[in-house]
C-alpha cells in the first residue's frame, strides 16, 4: 500500500504479511541511480502493544516522509512468537521481513545461523562510536556486527509510594529487607507486598546474580546454574512465595503482575523501563509521582540486575537491503532515540542522546542510567536465547512447589549441558 504504514495484525496469521516480506522471489526495490531509495521495508517489530508500538509506528511512519518511495510495511509480532517465527521464516527463505527489532540475546544466534546480514561498512552503523559500548557488545558475533542497538535497559523494583506511607515502611534495599517490609505490609494494610512473576525466569535473574550466581561462565565453558548460588537463589524466591511475602502465578505473569499492581493489589514487583508507560495507565497511578523505582534488593553475595535490550537487524535475505540499511540507521539515530526516551522513558543506546532536552530531565531515564551501566551482560553466544526455556521450566515448578531448589538447579544444569555441547 502507498503513503501511511502498512500495519499487518501478524497474531491474525502469518501468511498474511509473506507478500510483503523481505524473503520474496522478487526484488521489492533498491536504490535508483540517482541514489533515491524506493521499495518496500518490511519491519517486525516486538514492541508491547497498546503502550509502545504506536510510537514506532509513527517513527516510521516519518522514514517514509524522508523518502517517499519507500513503503515501510510494519509488523508487530507478539515478543513470545517472534523469535522462532523469525528462524522459521528465514530458514524458509520465505515471508522473514527486512528488518526485525531482535532481542538482545537473539542477536548472536541468528548470525551464527547465517540469517543476519554483516553491518559493518554500511550506512546502518552511522556514527557507531556514539554507542554505548554495553549496548554494542551485543551486537557483535565473531568479528562482525549484525544488528544496531535500538534500547538498553535493566530492572528495578517497582513500589506504590502511598502504600508503603500507609504501611510506615522503607524502600528495602535487601531480600531479607524485602521479606520483612512484606509482612509490615499485609499486617498494616492487608495488601501484598510483591508480584513475583513466575512464567518468565528473566524475572529470576537478579536473585541469581544477588547470590553470587550465573547461568553460565562462558570464558571457561562451565554450566554454573546448577552451582551452590543457583540452588540459593531458587531457595530464596520459593521462600518468598512460601511466606506470603510475594505472591506469584505460572501462567499468563505480565497481565497479573500489571494488574495487580497498577489496581494496589501488591505494594510492588520487579520490573524495567518498558513497564513504566503501561504502569502510568493504572488507577493508583493517575498521580504518576506516585510510583516509585529503586534497584533491586541485594542478596547475601551482591546487587545485581540483568542487562537488557532490543537491537534492530537487517535479514540477509532481504530483497531491499539499501533501504534497510537507511532504515536501521533511522530508527537507530539520535532524533529517534530522543523521541522513544521523551515519549516511552525507555534508555537509548547513543551516550549523546542523554544530554539532549526532554531526556537529561527524564527521571525514569536518569534512574535507570546507573543501573544499566551497573548491570550484569549476558554472554553473548548463539545459545543464551535459549537457555531460558529449561530454566523457565524448573523456576516455574520450584515456585509453585512441584520440585525442590536442589531439583530444580539440577534439571537446570543438565539440560544446559545437552545444549552446550562439550561444556563442562
């Protein structure tokens, strides 16, 4: 279609957006002699619906009026599904789009899989020394970058301000802390004191690394998951959800989690700065000075949270690589940047960008600063996106107390093994 974005519904089908995707028969467009782009850009994007996707949709939106022979075709694929549609769909050769807003973590396995296109030379990678060099850690893969960082990000605990007044209580700054806070808590003011999503073990790790633990050493590679730390730590969360500090469900986390929260149900839970716009649209924070964000409790060995993030990649397949490129660069650029911090508080990749206007006095963006230049990198091997689903799997049981810490850890660390050929 011409002029406006092309919104696909992809939850609707799959199939229905292949005819506009980058892995077509034939060429959607390139770069005229004169140097004017033209063609379609087919763009997945994982943003979550309702609260982020409509402003990418209109950062792109402005590419097109840029160059007017471009037809961005955007695509917002629910994050659960994009990963392996993605694989599946370049595998295929057949409906992967030109550009896809990757995971941080998924970056490395789709190079090593050959379905990212090297960026290195091209007008994607413009200025790329503005780039936090965190941010573009995970971008690279064996000597060569194969996505731009779009967003960085880590976590914090959420809290209700009038909650934690009602109930005479400090921001914990420990589990232990943590602990007691929640029960001054339902004892003073019969809520809650924490949502402890279940369904995703994203939410375990920074009581992993609070007890001195990781999944994986990836400079030795030695399975740790299943170390001294990992069995604390899954000791530490059950008994949160065991002494009703916390409360937790296997399924359907981000809704519940969010739901409680934003009605005051619990005073707080774990969460990053992609939580806050959707936090905002809840009934307790109409008066949004009512939410407050501090870092994560420390555990017994350390104060940790993960490093987070979304890169934007180009498919090597893509019929309409020029235009990709142009594309990346765009919604990776220090004006688009600008725009996603004013209107989302999510933390750009570019160091100049947290001087501009609207971002040096951003408050969610000056919190979580410190705590992203603090937080734990994941190892960046092709197989870090998947070692969520064994963890996930036993993380989920030891809460809802289908297995034991020592169990679970365990499980843990010989699926790890089966997948990390050879480690140890």
């Amino acid at each position: 279609m011409r002029r406006g974005i092309t919104a696909t519904a992809l939850a609707v089908t799959l199939a229905l957006a292949v005819t506009a995707c980058g892995g077509d028969d034939t060429s959607d467009g390139g770069k005229s002699a004169g140097g004017e782009l033209s063609g379609k850009v087919t763009w997945w994007d994982t943003s979550t619906v309702g609260s982020e996707d409509k402003v990418f949709e209109q950062l792109a939106e402005g590419f097109e009026k840029l160059h007017p022979k471009v037809d961005v075709v955007y695509v917002n694929v629910p994050f659960g599904d994009a990963q392996n549609k993605f694989k599946n769909a370049a595998q295929a050769d057949s409906g992967a789009p030109d550009v896809i807003r990757s995971e941080v973590a998924w970056t490395p396995e789709f190079a090593d899989l050959g379905y990212l296109a090297p960026l290195d030379g091209t007008p994607a990678l413009k200025d790329e020394k503005d780039f936090l060099p965190q941010a573009a850690a995970s971008t690279r893969y064996a000597g060569k970058t194969y996505a731009v960082p779009q967003v960085i990000d880590s976590m914090g605990i959420f809290y209700n301000k009038k909650i934690f007044k009602e109930a005479g209580v400090e921001v914990p700054a420990s589990v232990d802390e943590l602990k007691a806070t929640a029960k001054t808590i339902k004892d003073r003011t019969g809520k809650t004191g924490l949502y402890l999503r279940g369904d995703d073990a994203y939410w375990f790790l920074s009581f992993l690394y609070g007890e001195g633990g990781n999944l994986v050493d990836a400079d030795s590679k030695t399975v740790t998951v299943d170390d001294a730390a990992g069995v604390k730590a899954l000791t530490v969360v059950k008994d949160l959800v065991d002494s009703g500090a916390a409360r937790t469900d296997a399924t359907d986390g981000w809704e519940n989690m969010q739901a409680a929260f934003k009605d005051g149900k619990v005073a707080m839970m774990i969460n990053g700065p992609w939580a806050v716009t959707d936090t905002y649209g809840g009934a307790q924070f109409k008066d949004k000075a009512n939410l407050g964000i501090a870092p994560v409790p420390a555990g017994s060995a350390a104060q940790g949270a993960p490093q987070g993030g979304h890169n934007l990649a180009v498919y090597a397949g893509s019929r309409n690589l020029d235009a990709s490129y142009a594309f990346t660069e765009y919604m990776t650029s220090v004006q688009s940047q600008t725009q996603v911090a004013e209107k989302l508080s999510l933390l750009p990749t570019r160091t100049s960008v947290y001087t501009r206007p609207g971002v040096a006095d951003n408050e969610i963006v000056g919190f979580f600063k410190p705590v992203v230049d603090k937080a734990v990198e994941r190892p960046w091997i092709p197989e870090t996106g998947s070692l969520f689903a064994p963890l996930v799997t036993e993380y989920t049981k030891v809460l809802t107390g289908q297995t034991t810490p020592e169990k679970g850890a365990s499980a843990t660390g010989d699926a790890y093994r089966k997948l990390l050929k050879g480690w140890k």
